[in-house]
C-alpha cells in the first residue's frame, strides 16, 4: 500500500513539474512592457482589421493575425502607460488652437508619439498586414 502511494505522489510530482517547466520564463522587464489588457489588445485589432478592408474579402482572415501581431509587436517595445499616452496624445494633437496646444507641444506630447511611430513602423515590417 505505501509502494502505491509513493508511485502515486512521484508521478503528481513529475506531471506538476512537467507542467510548470512547459511554460517560457519572463523577465520583469518583459512582463510590465508586454502587460496590455486584452480589451485594448482587441480594440487594436478591430481597429487595424476595420483600417485594412474589415472582415469581408479574401484578405479578412490574414489581416485578423497580421493586426494581432502588430499590437504584439508594439507591445514588445512600449509599456502600456506609453502606449496608452501616445495614443491619447495623438488623438488630442487634433484640436485645434491654443486648446490643441496642451496636447501637441509638450516634449513628453512629442516624444511619446514619436515612440508610438516608431513603435508601429518596426510591428509593419514584422508583421504582413495587407
């Protein structure tokens, strides 16, 4: 009877193990830049999909993985603050006259939309949107 129970908690033990191992080691920084929130992950999406022809045609089921890699991407080199900033930022660049300016003159306005470029240019050459 012991026999049964030490076979039976060594085997828990290699399938616990098995199973903790499978999965890929993070590093702090990769976490806290690849930490977006799945609702804003699918936001991007849409909007990228909507931005390339939507969901109708031949190129819908390609452009549906092509965006997901492309927010990805972006993910990989911004945090989700400066995603989120940049974004916001970029929208706001539009208002116009001295109300606009709060928005599109500041160093950080500037440096975040410019990281948010460059940001969005390489996830482009990483990834085939159509």
């Amino acid at each position: 009877m012991n026999k049964k129970l030490v076979l039976s908690l060594a085997i828990s033990v290699f399938i616990t193990a098995c199973a903790t191992t499978s999965t890929p080691v993070q590093t702090i920084d990769t976490v806290a830049k690849n930490d977006f929130p799945t609702r804003d992950r699918v936001e991007y999406v849409f909007n990228c999909i909507a931005k390339h022809g939507g969901l109708n045609g031949s190129k819908a089921f390609i452009n549906q993985y092509a965006c997901g890699c492309k927010i990805d991407k972006i993910a990989e080199k911004l945090t989700f603050e400066e995603y989120e900033s940049a974004r916001t930022f970029s929208y706001l660049k539009k208002t116009p006259g001295e109300n606009g300016a709060v928005f599109r003159d500041p160093k950080q306005s500037k440096d975040l939309r410019k990281l948010l470029k460059e940001a969005d240019k390489y996830a482009e050459s990483q990834c085939f949107v159509m």
